[in-house]
C-alpha cells in the first residue's frame, strides 16, 4: 500500500494530483481548507482509500495535530510499501510593488507557502524515520523561485526558500538508515484559480498581467490533469533525484 499524503487537494493542480493517484494500490491522505467530494467518491468507487483533514494552512499551530492523525492512520496499514508527500498547497496574493503590500498578507503568505510547507515536512520525517518503506517529497516550486518578479515579491522568496529547504533535508536524509527522497518541482503554468488571480490584478500591481492574459487566451495554460499525470510519473519514477530542483514543462 502507497500512502499518498497530498496538501491543497480539493482544488487546482492538488485536485489534478489527487485524481492521478487515486489507485485501488493507494491510500490518499487530503489536507485542505475544503474538501472535494467528487474525488472521495470516485476514490470509494475505484477502491481507493481516503482521509480528508481539514486545515488552514495558515494556522500553523494546528499542523502538528493533523500530521499526527495523518501517521496515525498510515500506521494502523500493514505492508507499507510508500510514503509519499506532495505540498501543493499555495498562494500567489499579495500582488504589487513592496511598499504597497499590507505586513498580515505577506506575514499570511509566507507562513502558507513556506512556513506549512517546513513544518510539514518536519513531521513527516518525525513520524516516518522508523518506517522501512519508500518516502519521498515534491514540493511545488515555480519557475518565480530564480526569476524575479515585478509584483511577487512574496511569491518569488517564499518559492526561493522552500527551494533551499528541500536542498538542506536532501542533504541531511543522505546518512539517514530509512531515508526520504526529496525534490522541488516547476510544474509549469497551470490553469488554475491562482492564474485567474493573477489576470485580476492591474497593470500597475503587475506589470507582466497582459502576458498571463495572453497565455490564457490563445490556449498555452496547462491543464491540473496533465500537470497532475506527470507530476505522478516523476513521483514514482527512477528519474527522481534527491536534491535536484526541476522544472516538469519538457515533459509536456
């Protein structure tokens, strides 16, 4: 049994990776503000198990508890063959030059997508050390992780440092007697709600907005779906490199 622990599930490139893993082989372990009913139940039709945990990953204090019922129910599973976690979970808001930005959406935005991501990540090694199974990690990266952004500054350093967290536990799993794979993964420009966000905003907050615009309109946004199948494929993969900082879209 796979156990697949997958944050920001209900929606966008989580709900495409969600639905890529739901296999009668794996158990999927969905934490997210909301839940998708639609996955749970294609999941119970297909003989897929599934948790939902809902969380706000903006809470960071509730992340213990959750990846401590998380483990708890991968554990009470005889014949763990894999442990693997996704962190998919994010947001692009705050948009605009510095100045502009109010300090509770970047103090907001950074503990979302780099703060969770790190305690996450913690208690997943935490919980698994002891497990002699398979254990890797994708964490969603973006191409805004080593290209600055007019407008993303939140954006482009919270990418950068969960970027360098996942260089830093790939390091320190190397010596480990169970160790836990880990990769940082650009999975493209996705059609999701964030793009919608992104087209939302002014020419002013973002002075690239009419690219994006432009990406949307003539059809070059990647579906959740594909973005999510070869998210998949690498996961489970030989092609996964502990360490190694890559961008999924050659793969399209």
């Amino acid at each position: 049994m796979n156990h697949i622990i997958i944050t920001g599930h209900s929606k966008g490139l989580g709900a495409g990776i969600a639905l890529e893993m739901i296999d009668e082989n794996h158990h999927i372990h969905g934490i997210a503000r909301t839940d998708n009913t639609d996955i749970q139940k294609l999941a119970a039709a297909k003989g897929c198990g599934f948790n939902f945990y809902p969380c706000d990953l903006g809470h960071t204090d509730q992340i213990s508890a959750i990846m401590q019922l998380v483990f708890a129910n991968i554990t009470r599973t005889d014949n763990i063959e894999g442990i693997y976690l996704i962190n998919n979970a994010g947001m692009i808001h705050p948009i605009g030059p510095v100045p502009t930005l109010e300090n509770a959406d970047i103090d907001l935005h950074l503990r979302v997508n780099l703060l969770a991501p790190m305690l996450i990540i913690k208690d997943f090694i935490t919980h698994s050390s002891s497990i002699k199974a398979t254990k890797r990690v994708i964490n969603i990266s973006s191409g805004a992780a080593t290209s600055p952004y007019h407008g993303w500054s939140s954006y482009c350093t919270s990418k950068a440092g969960l970027d360098m967290f996942t260089r830093c536990c790939a390091t320190e799993q190397e010596g480990e007697k169970y160790p836990i794979e880990f990769m940082a993964v650009a999975p493209g420009i996705i059609d999701t709600d964030m793009q919608t966000t992104i087209r939302g905003t002014t020419d002013e907050q973002f002075i690239h907005r009419k690219k994006f615009v432009e990406l949307k309109e003539t059809g070059q946004l990647v579906s959740p779906a594909l973005a999510g199948k070869k998210l998949k494929e690498l996961l489970f993969s030989s092609d996964f490199k502990n360490g190694e900082i890559t961008d999924i879209r050659h793969l399209y």
